[in-house]
C-alpha cells in the first residue's frame, strides 16, 4: 500500500509540471502583447519602442522562455507566486479575496446537490423503468440541458420584474451577516446546485444500477431482506465510490469553472478573475490560477484513488 | 478450417446481441419510451438541419429594418428579433450550427481520447504511465479556461471553436475507454484467448473493442450535449461564433437578455432548441447505455 | 382626587406638543425639496475595471468614473453650461496678447487628503507628467499639448504655461477631466505611483477598492469648497453584464448608471417605476467608424474605399440602431450639431452621406468593377468582442455591403488582441474603431487623421490634411478655423481614408432621488460629483 502512495505522490509532479508548462505555452502564444496592452490600452497615445522595451525588461518578458518558466517555478515552491500585472498586489491576495465566495458557493451547491441527488438516484434505480424513474430522469436531464447562465438571467428577471427585487451586488460573509449572504448566494447555489444535482443523480442511479446486478446483492436478496436493508446497507457503499469521485471532481470544477454564473449574479469569484486576467494577459494571474486549481484536482483525485486502493486491493498491485 | 472452440463463442456471447436489428429496435422504443422519446427528438432535429435551406420561410440573415420585434404570428411563428429577422429561420439554420458543432466535437473527441485510451490500455508500462500523465494534465484544466485559451488562440470561426470544444473531451473519453479496456484486458478469458495463440489484432479487435464499445458510444451521445453547451456558453461569452451566424448560443447572448421584457421569443426560441436537443440526446444516451452496458441489463 | 384639568393635562401637553413639532416639520419638509440633504451613499453601477488608477495614462470610462471625484483638475467644464470653461483649482487666468503666455492663479488653501497643501509646485509636476512624460511613463494625451514649450511655478500661487506658437484649443484642453493634479512628492519619487494609489484634493476620500466587486470613496471634510460634497460617500459595483447593471437598478440596488442603457431596458425600467426613475438622453462626444487599412491591396485603391462607404446607407442605419445600441446621429469627422460639424447640405455631397441609395449603391458596384472586383469582394472585419455598439453596428454594415456584393467575415476578438490588431500592427483589412473624447475639441477628434499619428489606425497618410490640420491647429480665428477643419474633413471623406459611421447618443439613469446631477455629453466630464445630493437614503 505504501508503495502505491508514493508512486501515486509521486506521479503528480510530472502532471503539474506539465500543466505549468501548458498554461505557460498558452499564455504566450495567445497574441496580444501585455507590455503593449499595460502601456496602450483603449486609444493610446504614442508608444515609444524604449518606453515597451523598458515594460518588458520590468515584467520579466525579455529573457527567454525557459529562464521564465524556471524563475516561475522556483517561485512557486517558495509559495511565492509573483504578482499580478495589472494590480501590481500579489496573486494570492488576489485570489484569497476571492476563494470564500467560490468556495462557499461550490460547498452549499455540493451539499444541495448531494442531499437531493443521492436519495433520487436510489429512488430511480430501485424502480428502474417505472414512471418514477422517468420523472426523476426527465427532471434531472431538465437540470442539465438547460444553459446555466440563460436560467440565471431568467430568475433575476423574473425576480426583478414581479417583485422589484435583487440581490445584493456585493459579497458579506456568512459569518458577519448571514441574511445579506444568503440574499446574494441563495439564486446561484439553487442554479448551480440543480444542474450538479441532475449530474449526481444520473450517476448515482447507473452506479447503483450496476451494483444490483452483483451477486452479492443477489444473495442479499435470496437471503430474504427488505429491499431498504439491501439497498442502503449492502448496495449503497459500493455504489458510492464512483459517485464520491464524480462529486470530488466536480467540486475542483466548481471553484474555478463558474465564470457565466458568477458574471450572471454578480460574483467575484475566483472564475470571473481567471477568465479577465486571461482577457489582460495577466499571466501571473493565469499560471498561478490554473496551476492552482490543477493542483486542487490532482490532490482530490489522489485522495480518491487512494480510497479506492484501500477498498479494493486488486487495484493496489497493477 | 479452424476449429470452432467453444471457448471463444461462450466468451463472446453475452456482448454480442443475439436479435436482428429491427427486433432490437422495436424493443427498444417499447421498452425504452424515454430513449425512444430521445431518438425521436434528435431525428427531428437533424432533419431539420438538414433540409433548413428548404424548410426556413427566410433567408436568416436577411434583415427586416421594417418590422423589428415583431410578435409570433403567422408570417413569423416565432416573431422577430432586434433586426427584423426571422426568428424560426434563425432557429432552424442554427440547428446546423449545433448539430455539426456537437457531432464534430465530440466525435473527434470520443475518438482520439478513445485511440488514446486503448492504445495506453493495451500498450501498458512506459506508454501507458506517459498518455495518463498528458490526460491526466488536460483534465486538470477547468473545461471552459481551456476551451477559452484554445479559442482566443485562433479566433472565433466556427471549425475553430469545434476543435476549441474537442480538446477537453479528449481526455475524459481517454479515461473512460481505457478503464473499460483495462477491464477487459484483465479479464480471464482474454488471457486465455491470448494464450491460445490469438494475434495481438484479433484480442484488440475481438474483445476489447466490442466492450469498450459500449462506453464510446454512450461518452459520444453525453459529450455531444455537453459540446452544444459549452459552444452556447463560449458564444455568450463572446469567444464562439461570430454575428450574424444564426447560432443558438450566440442568439442567446446578453442583449437577449435586454429584450427579454419586451420581446422575449428572441431568447425563448433558441434557449428551448438548445435545451431541447441537450435533452434529447441524453435520454437517447442514458438509455442506450441501459441496453449496451452488459452490467446493466436487467436480465442478467 | 385628580381634577379634570390634571387628567387632561398630559393630553394638552400631548397636543401642545404635536402643534410644536407640526410647525417645525412642515417648513423643514418644504425646506428639503429646495435645499440639498446632506448625508447619504451614492450606489452606482458601473460596467468595467479600470486598467489602472492613474487617469493621465488611461483613456476608459472605467478610470474616470471611479476617480474622478477624488482630484481636483487646473480648469474644467462647467456643468451646467457646455462648452464653457471655469477653474477648478484655478481661480482665474490670463492669456498674453500673442497668445503665446498663460497665467494661471492657483487657489490658497487646498489640502491633499494627506494632509500637504497644494501648490503650483504640485500643477507644474502633474502637467510637466502629461506633456512631457519621463520614460516609461505612458501619458495618453500628450499629443494634445504639443503647443506648449514649457511649464513654469514662480510662486506658489502662479502657473505660467509658455507655448511654441498660439493656441486656439489650449484652454479647451487644460479643461480635461483626465488631467488630475498629483501631489508632486509622490511623482519624484515613482511617476507609475498613481497607477495603484489614489492621493488626491477631491471632494471625497480614497475608501477602498477590491477589483471586480467595489470601489468606495468617503467625504472629504476638508475638501476646499464649503458645505460640499454632501454625500457622505461613493460606491460603485463593478458588474460588466448590461442587463444585470439594469436589473440593479431596477431593484434599487444602485442608484445611478453614469455611461449608457440600451433603450429596450430604459423602456422596461420607466415602465415599472415610472416617477421614481429619470432618464436624461444626451448626445455624446464620440462615434463609431471603420478604420480601412490604407497600406494594405485593395484598400490602397480608393475606388475600393469608396465603395465601402457609398454602400452604407447611415440613415436608415440611425433609425434601426438607435433603439438598440444609441447610436442616432449622421455625422462626419466632428459632432454633428456641434459648433464644428458640418453642415448637413454639404456633408450629404459627400460619399456615403448623400440619401439615394439605389444609385449610391450601383455607383459602389460599379467602382468595384473598376477596381478589378466585379464579382464582388471578401473582406474580413475585426471587432471588439463587447455587445453594445460594436456587435449592433458590425451586423448592420455587413447586411448593407451584402447588397454591393462584398462578403464580410466578421471577427471579433477580445479588447486586448482587439487594440493590438488595429493601433500596434495594423494586422486588420476593416475593424471598428470608436473615437470618444470629452469635449468637441477639433485638436481632440481631428489628429488621428494625420500622418503617423498613433491613433491613426488606418495608416493613411495625406499632406493635405496634415496641412490642414496643423493649420487649424495654430489658428485663433473661429470662423477660419471652422472652414479649415471642414475642408480637411472633405478630403478624408472624399477619399474615404476613413469610414465615419453614426454619432453616439445616451441614455442616462438614474433614480429620482439623485438630485442635481446633471448629464454632460459624454461620461467622462462632470464625475466629481460634489454638487450631487440624495433626497433620501
């Protein structure tokens, strides 16, 4: 087991390394060049070439690429990972600001999705094929062809022409004024919650579908127990294994994959600022970011193989 | 003339569905009314976006500076929009857009990441731990960043954005397919196959590729609707197609939203077509994966 | 045993009371219509995040908006009398008979929110930044000063501006809302100090700003104008989605949004609140053009050019994208309507102006033909990828030159690539290019079209219009000035350098309570807000 920890530990490095080399790539080679773009903005003035050579030299940009990515990367294991470009405040600031938003909203959205979803799920495989499971189906299919920022529009409308009302424009913690928190977060988490949950559901019905077919599910049946007993003790553990991945991954997406809700409601979340800075060519935004949030997967993924390895020790030896 | 050993029959069997295909069919659509449902909404939809030039009353770029806003009626069933356009027109054109976004997208997707998947599957060792590593560093990436990077990278035509939209599927079908191929491998009656003398060919094309078929086929109908998605999000982000395609997503864009008191077809009409065709090729998918995968039938 | 009188004496007092407060209350409720109410938090929404704080290098609404109410300016627009110039910091001023001198007098007694008085040391410092910035140093506007030879403080109460030759748009210039005055010790020590930091003489205090989400600033207690501001203080939301902006206001999240709302939301909006809300609609200082690229085949030919812009017809282009987008007005080079706009009788001898479409458009494809493209062209324009105007007035042009045969593929990419294409390497065939200033000022909107101008993105290059510019530019006398821009805007349109396409318009909402704001033609003038006040919180 130990070994499969360290070798697992230790195929991480060449996958974040290489994510940092990717968004490193990317970064360049998206045209538009940041000097100018810091120094031209809409309709510039004159642009002087020492004036953008001097812009380059003080961002670092005049030396050649893998001196960059080294001097990046040394960076980042001292946790120092440099400062944005358009802010000139360092990145973790930046994105520390930001991480409570993201994360409470992917936190209450999980905890919605989770509690509706794996209940539903079970409901629909225990009586596949019957009109609960195709209200189940449909309602949760419902839940992710609809285009997530068009129902996100539709609600504030709605809101705003029937009741006059919206939601606060800025973020209160939860723990300094729950009310105003709940104002703001209460459309986005039901949005974005209802389309994880539809996910989930899905998930859970096949996974659990699949383990009924097993056959010691079939000698729990033989054996004569209630069907509860049977689902919730016996099938439900070994289903949950997938669908603890799927949430698990879907978490990490969470954080930073909600830039059209987060710019639908308002939410400075940690999405919204990847995609501007990727807009600015802020590219200590974009690497530490991304890189950040690959290392979040990764680390999730890890701890959900390494669950699976425990519980299944034919995957151990491979 | 080979001799037929049981061996290989039996092992093959269960994968193999053993009714004609029109019988499959009709028990299909009668015991499958969801998926049937599914089928039959994305037929409509691909016909039409097919034969949208013939059924279209309008040119969906021709504008109508006289008649902006105008309400469903029965010159327009679907109203107009800011430009006078047909609104229905646009609708039907903008199937095309969708279904070949979707269809492209996710086939090439599904179909590299699923070279990618059973060639690391069966490769084993050193290529195996190199393709999972490149997988595993796509996947990292949030979805919607890499497609953005990808499309700002080389614009906003609509083959651009297909290949914007296939990348991130890469390595989610990569994964699935070569779980499913691993599976497999490490099945008995593989080994035995093997064993027995079966070309390396044979074991890929006669028993790994009927299983990890299943799983190809249902990533490609679940990767389709999300491929439509992402191209809606992409456009309403201002990084898909360009105006004045008639694109769903595109039509979908902030000042659908602007119209949306006073004229709320405009957003209507696209967001039920995406909504729809999403729809639909999920039910059709979740149910042909109740009928392909072997695990879940409900016989077994 | 309580008498009568004793039992209703509370109730006397009771009443004696009520009659007391009645008659205090009712001429203070008659008071506050007239009289400003101090107190109270402006909220506003606001469409976009600021490159940076430091206004001489920026030229977005997104900078101006946030910071303007935080500095004082030399001179400024009057509010409620456009064009007409008074001081800010400047008390008043003197122009020497041969125009080649100003002397400005400096008001005694401002304080910089730390505390430091401020001189003409501080004036001197700030303009020497924006006309002769050290290296390293954007400064957006400078080319709008090359007038001026040099900039002198012989005391602390006097700035003296010494130019090269006279002037006639100087004092226009010096008006500019972007021209702030910094505290001189901070420029010494870093010029680029003001990009992230805000020490100013402003109405209101710096509060704080998180990217993104909000920008606050507070009241200014020792701001040097009596009794103002009288707001307490300033927040703006940051929310780049229009309708979302619209929905804020509608809710009452925000009281005001100071750039534009599509009309199609100012309907829904007045319709539901009707007398709570005001909308002034303004024309705006700024238009949205085309910019041909001139140094690349076809568009060297001006056959090919002309054509272009004979096949737009901008008067039914006014009608269709005025309700959407706001742009309303058909105009040339200068602000139609403006002191120097051309008249409508010549500007329609112009090509693309005149409003026979039928023969305008057989003459477009004929001189296509001509030009060796009887089969019509395709072309590709280059966008920004923001919605409104640029989405709006893209569809509509590529619907019109269908009708001359030329296929457009129509590109819109992200600001940055977006600026890089069309000013730094004119990597573009056609692309959309806006011209937005803060006054009519022909210095202003006429330089991108000289030569090697920067801002001259379509890399044209005419000697006569250069001479004609750099002649209006020296010239003092009104009228010759007019006919010497009019002549240098008749040779760009007639070459068709540059495709001018509609004038801006506004919207400007706002909630009733917001009182004595009134709405410049433009948003960039008129941002202090120190004579804004709020009839209710």
């Amino acid at each position: 087991m130990r070994t499969y920890i360290l070798k697992r530990l230790f195929l991480i490095v060449p996958t974040l390394l290489g994510v940092a080399a990717v968004v490193f790539v990317i970064m360049r080679v998206i045209p538009g060049d940041v000097a100018l773009l810091i120094l031209g903005g809409d309709q510039a003035g004159h642009i002087d070439k020492a004036q953008l050579a001097a812009m380059h030299k003080q961002l670092g940009l005049d030396q050649p690429l893998i001196n960059q990515f080294g001097a990046w990367l040394w960076g980042v294991a001292r946790f120092d990972f440099g400062t944005s470009l358009w802010t000139g405040r360092p990145v973790i600031e930046e994105l520390l600001g930001r991480l409570p938003l993201s994360l409470e909203l992917a936190i209450l959205a999980t905890i919605v999705s989770v509690v509706l979803a794996i209940p539903m799920g079970m409901l629909a495989a225990a009586r596949q094929d019957t009109w609960i499971d195709y209200v189940i189906r449909v309602v949760s299919i419902g839940g992710l062809a609809i285009p997530s920022f068009w129902v996100g529009i539709l609600i504030i409308l709605l809101l705003v022409i029937y009741f006059g009302w919206g939601p606060p424009l800025e973020f209160t913690s939860p723990f300094s004024n729950p009310w105003a928190n709940f104002q703001q977060m209460v459309w986005p988490v039901v949005t974005v919650g209802y389309r994880y949950a539809a996910v989930t559901t899905r998930m859970t019905r096949s996974t659990v579908l699949e383990v009924m077919r097993d056959d010691y599910i079939r000698t729990a049946w033989a054996k004569g127990l209630r069907e509860r007993t049977v689902l919730i003790r016996h099938a439900l553990k070994n289903a949950m294994l997938p669908v603890i991945t799927l949430v698990g991954t879907e978490f990490a997406f969470l954080i930073g994959g909600l830039v059209v809700t987060e710019t639908v409601f308002t939410l400075n979340g940690v999405g919204r600022f990847v995609v501007d800075a990727v807009a600015h060519r802020d590219y200590p935004v974009v690497q530490a970011l991304v890189f950040l949030i690959a290392l979040g997967f990764v680390v999730v993924n890890l701890l959900i193989d390494l669950t699976y390895a425990w519980l299944d020790p034919r995957i151990r030896y491979r | 003339m080979s001799v037929q050993y049981p061996l290989e029959r039996t092992a093959v069997a269960p994968l193999v569905p053993q009714l004609t295909w029109g019988d499959e069919v009709w028990s299909f659509i009668r015991k499958k009314p969801l998926g049937a449902t599914g089928a039959l909404i994305i037929a409509v939809m691909i016909f039409v976006a097919l034969f949208a030039q013939v059924l279209a009353p309008y040119d969906p770029y021709a504008p109508d500076y006289a008649s902006p806003f105008a309400r469903p009626s029965a010159s327009h069933w679907f109203g107009t929009d800011e430009f006078g356009r047909d609104v229905m027109s646009r609708v039907m054109f903008g199937a095309r857009i969708a279904l070949f976004v979707g269809f492209v997208a996710s086939f090439v997707g599904c179909t590299v990441g699923a070279l990618l998947g059973v060639i690391s599957a069966y490769s084993g060792g050193k290529v195996d731990l190199f393709l999972e590593r490149v997988m595993d560093i796509l996947l990292a990436f949030p979805l919607l960043i890499l497609a953005l990077a990808i499309a700002s990278i080389l614009g906003p035509a609509v083959r651009f954005v297909v290949v914007a939209i296939s990348v991130p599927i890469i390595p989610r079908a990569a994964r699935v397919v070569r779980a499913a191929a691993l599976a497999v491998k490490e099945n008995q009656y593989v080994e035995a196959a093997g064993s027995l003398g079966a070309s390396r060919r044979r074991v890929i094309l006669q028993h790994i590729l009927p299983n990890v078929a299943a799983p190809y086929i249902i990533m490609l109908t679940a990767q389709l609707g999300s491929a439509i998605l992402t191209e809606a999000a992409l456009s309403y982000l201002g990084l898909g197609t360009a105006e004045p395609t008639p694109s769903w997503g595109l039509m979908l864009s902030g000042s659908a939203a602007s119209y949306a008191e006073k004229a709320p077809w405009i957003a209507l009409f696209p967001g039920i077509a995406i909504s729809l065709a999403v729809f639909g090729f999920n039910l059709f998918g979740d149910s042909l994966r109740d009928v392909l995968d072997p695990k879940l039938r409900k016989k077994a | 045993m309580p008498t009568p009188i004793r039992r209703h004496r509370t109730l006397l007092a009771a009443l004696l009371l009520t009659l007391l407060s009645l008659t205090v209350a009712v001429p203070s409720a008659v008071q506050a219509a007239d009289t400003p109410r101090r107190g109270g938090v402006l909220l506003a929404v606001i469409g976009a995040d600021p490159p940076s704080l430091d206004p001489h290098q920026e030229s977005t609404f997104a900078n101006i908006e946030l910071v303007a109410p935080l500095y004082s300016t030399l001179l400024q627009l009057d509010p409620y009398h456009y064009p007409k110039i008074v001081g800010d910091v400047a008390t008043d001023w003197k122009i020497s008979s041969d125009g080649l001198t100003y002397t400005f007098k400096i008001r005694q007694g401002i304080r910089f929110h730390d505390g430091s008085p401020l001189t003409s040391a501080d004036v001197k410092a700030s303009y020497d930044k924006i006309i002769f910035p050290p290296t390293g140093v954007r400064s957006v506007r400078k080319n709008a000063y090359t007038a001026v030879q040099q900039i002198d403080a012989p005391d602390p109460a006097t700035v003296v501006f010494k130019l090269k030759f006279p002037s006639a748009s100087l004092l226009d210039n010096l008006a500019s809302p972007w021209n702030v005055i910094f505290p001189k010790k901070y420029l010494d020590k870093d010029p680029n100090y003001f990009k992230t930091n805000v020490v100013g003489s402003g109405p209101f205090k710096f509060k704080g700003y998180a990217r993104g989400s909000t920008f606050e600033g507070e009241r200014n207690p020792d701001y040097f104008i009596k009794d103002r501001p009288y707001l307490d203080g300033y927040k703006f939301f940051i929310s780049p989605e229009t309708s979302v902006r619209a929905a804020a206001i509608r809710s009452g999240r925000a009281y005001i949004e100071f750039r534009d709302l599509p009309s199609a939301e100012v309907e829904s909006i007045k319709k539901q609140l009707g007398d709570k809300i005001v909308v002034q609609q303004t024309p705006m200082t700024g238009q949205w053009g085309i910019a041909i690229n001139n140094s690349v085949k076809p568009f060297n030919d001006v056959r090919v050019r002309k054509a272009l812009t004979l096949g737009v017809d901008r008067y039914t282009m006014a009608k269709v994208l005025a309700p959407l987008t706001g742009l309303k007005f058909v105009g040339g080079l200068m602000r139609p309507g403006s002191d120097w706009g051309m008249p409508q009788v010549d500007l329609e001898k112009l090509p693309g102006f005149g409003h026979d479409m039928d023969r305008n458009r057989a003459e477009a494809k004929r001189l296509l033909a001509e030009a060796g493209y009887p089969n019509g062209l395709k072309v590709v324009l280059k966008n920004r990828n923001v919605k409104l105007p640029y989405q709006d007035f893209a569809v509509f042009l590529i619907q019109e030159w269908r009708k001359i045969g030329v296929e457009v593929e129509h590109r819109p990419l992200e600001t940055a690539a977006w600026f890089s294409d069309g000013q730094d390497t004119g990597n573009f065939e056609l692309i959309v290019a806006p011209t937005v200033e803060f006054m009519d000022e022909p210095d202003q909107f006429l330089g991108r079209y000289a030569t090697g101008s920067t801002q001259n993105w379509g890399r044209f290059s005419d000697p006569r219009v250069d001479d004609l510019f750099s002649r209006q530019a020296r010239s003092l006398d009104h009228a010759e000035r007019k006919k010497l821009i009019n002549e240098m805007e008749k040779i760009v349109l007639e070459n068709a350098y540059f495709m001018p396409g509609l004038w801006w318009s506004r919207n400007l909402v706002q909630w009733a309570k917001v009182k004595n704001y009134v709405a410049p033609p433009n948003h960039y003038t008129n941002q202090k807000l120190q004579d804004v006040w709020l009839s209710e919180d």
